[in-house]
C-alpha cells in the first residue's frame, strides 16, 4: 500500500462528494510519537490550494486527524481555504482534538463518521515560568488553563472561601506552586481561546447568534471538565449545537477506507518504544572467538617477563589463574549504543496529484542516568531534523 492506493481512495471520497476538493491534513496520533499541528504546513497548503483553484471554487473539504497544536493554525488553515472558496467543510474519521476541533469549528459543516470524535477547546499551556514536570524534572509541565480556573471554582465554589483575605491566601498557595507569570500566561491563552472559537463560529453564522456562539464556546471550554473527553457525532450536534451532518453510508465507507490508508503507513496502532526500537534496530554484537587458557597463561607470562606486578608466581598457580579468568572473558567488541531512525513519516498533507510528507529524524542512545541510589540504565531521545518534503 502507498501513494497509488491512498490517491484512489482520495479520488473516490471526492466522487462522493460532488467533485469538491479534498485536502487531508493528518499528524501521526502513533502513542509516544505524536505530533501537534503547527504553522508549518500553511506553505505546502497554499500550493495545494493554488494547484486545483477551479475545484476549490466547487467547495473545499478538510479531512482533518490530529490530537491538537498550535492555537493559532486552526484561523489560518481557515482564513487561507476560505480565500479559495465560500463552501467549506471539515470531514472528521477519527480524533479532531483540541486545535482540530478549533478548525472544525470554522467550517459550514462538520461532516464525521461515526467514529469521528471532537473534543474540548480548553490549551495547556507552557512558557520558560512553569514548574518542572515531576515524572521528567528536565522537562517544564505544562498548565491546563480549565484546572487554575477549577481550583478558583473550588475555592469559592465548593469550598465556600469568600472572605477577601482567605480568597488572598488561597491564590497565595497557588503562587506558590506556579510562577505568576506562568498564570498570567494562562489567563492569556484562555482569553486568546475564546476569541479564536468566536473568530471562527463568525466566518458561518451571523452576529445575530452571538448567544449561540457563546453557548457553543462555553461548552467546548468549561462544560465538559476534562480535556481528553470525547464528543462523540450525536453529542457534538445534539449537546454542543454544531453543524454536524452524518455522511452517506459511501461517503462514510471512503472517509474510513482513506482514513485506514494513512494508520497503516503512519503505523498509528503501534505504540512507539524506544527500548524495542534499539532492540531490533541495533546489530547484536558477534560471538567473540573462544579464548583458551593457553592464550591466556601465555599473556600472564608475557607479562611477568615484562615485570608488570605478578611478582614470583609459581607456573602451577599461573595456570590456575589463566583457567579461573577464562570464564568471565566475553570478548572485547563494545556493543553498539546509539540509533538513528531517518524519515519517520509524521503528518500528511495531500490532495489529488500531490503529496507533502513530513519526516522525522530521531537518535536514540542508551545512556547511565545519575540517580540518587546510584547511577541506572535509560534512553535518551533527540530529535535531529523535521522538514515537509514532496512525495513523488
């Protein structure tokens, strides 16, 4: 399977579709190797745009999967398709979270098969004034914007703390715990949120829905309480009020067919290891020669001869001595520690007729982490380079 079979599916979704133009954009959902949507693509999705003007002027679908990203791709991807077209629409087979949903929301529609799933607007944010995560202190953790706001609700809500000095003290904890630059970089995103659903809702319904609009806003960012939480085709049109049309059962069949093309060649099933990837990807090292005790005995007397610190050794013992180091003797090959993994494919950007892929390079080296009981085995990951190029 490859680039002819996932053209062929693309072509049969766009037959079902009324002949609209069909632009993917996938990143890989693969566990442990994800990637976040990013400002990246908006070059290479100018050149698909420009390649099929005529069919964009037809109408423009997205078929979008990704766990999120930036929060500011979701108004340029749209803003940019729309200067092609009046008619868009976002067509969801799997998981459009967060920044996904974001651009969903832009949309005249939201077409999702039924294992389509959106998901809640509300960023974890992260800036050089977060605390240090607790299961990796070389890394910052990143603040979900709902969880300061819910502690808030906590304390006055649940809590009952209204007094002024008491709501003092509690924010004071809070301070205490995070920078306040890093809250106020919180405050700014959860404002900067709103403003971008609003932005996008506004491109396909009038000013006269602003209570609708709201509505819509406050359930994809409060209502829902968890970040990771699902919503489902019948939640996101019944619950939420979105735009949500249920595609025909051929529409449906080619988004999944599509869809399938893309898991497979991303290997999104497959949760990625970085001990299994050093363990089939580095040569195991070959079986050193046998070393016998007469090698050996002739060592230590060359060694004797040369004075190097055996002293008056009696040959009997020396025998004894070449006999008891053969069994420990593995050879002197020093296993290989370090792997370079070149053009993993991470996302996809496609139409009918061309294909941008980006690809990741990763090493991967065991290294000795310093630990507090002493010095342990670990796998430290870097990645190399990222960069989109052109599939032929």
């Amino acid at each position: 399977m490859g680039k002819p079979e996932r053209q062929a599916r693309l072509g049969a979704l766009e037959q079902g579709r009324d002949g609209r133009l069909c632009i993917v954009y996938i990143t890989s959902t693969r566990p442990n190797l994800e990637i976040q949507m990013a400002d990246d693509v908006l070059r290479f999705l100018y050149d698909h745009l420009e390649a099929s003007r005529e069919k964009a002027k037809k109408g423009v679908d997205l078929f979008i999967h990704s766990n999120g990203g930036q929060g500011t791709v979701p108004w340029r991807i749209v803003s940019l398709i729309r200067e092609y077209t009046d008619r868009f629409s976002v067509l969801v087979p799997h998981r459009a979270f967060s920044a996904a949903t974001l651009t969903a929301l832009g949309a005249d529609e939201i077409v999702m098969h039924r294992m389509g799933c959106l998901g809640p607007i509300d960023p974890s944010v992260a800036n050089i004034f977060n605390p240090p995560n607790p299961l990796n202190p070389q890394q910052l953790a990143a603040i979900s914007v709902e969880d300061v706001s819910a502690y808030l609700k906590l304390v006055k809500n649940e809590v009952g703390i209204t007094h002024e000095d008491e709501l003092v003290q509690a924010f004071s904890a809070l301070t205490d715990k995070i920078h306040p630059l890093a809250l106020g970089n919180v405050h700014r995103h959860h404002q900067q949120s709103r403003l971008m659903a609003g932005k996008l809702l506004r491109k396909h319904m009038p000013v006269e829905k602003k209570h609708e609009i709201d509505q819509i806003i406050d359930h994809l960012k409060s209502n829902l309480f968890f970040h990771g939480h699902p919503i489902s085709r019948s939640e996101a049109k019944d619950d939420v009020k979105l735009k949500v049309v249920p595609p025909s059962p051929d529409v449906e069949k080619a988004m999944w067919d599509l869809y399938l093309e893309y898991e497979e060649e991303m290997q999104m099933n497959e949760p990625f290891s970085t001990a299994h990837e050093l363990e089939r990807g580095l040569p195991q090292p070959a079986a050193a020669s046998p070393v016998t005790t007469d090698e050996i005995f002739q060592q230590i007397q060359q060694l004797a001869q040369k004075g190097v610190g055996l002293g008056a050794i009696p040959e009997a013992q020396l025998v004894n001595l070449a006999a008891a180091i053969v069994p420990h003797i593995k050879g002197n090959q020093t296993p290989q520690t370090t792997l370079k993994m070149d053009g993993i494919k991470s996302a996809y950007l496609e139409s009918n007729g061309m294909t941008h892929v980006l690809l990741t390079d990763l090493t991967l080296e065991r290294v000795v982490v310093p630990t507090p009981t002493g010095p342990v085995p670990g796998i430290r990951q870097e990645t190399r380079w990222q960069r989109w190029e052109k599939e032929q």
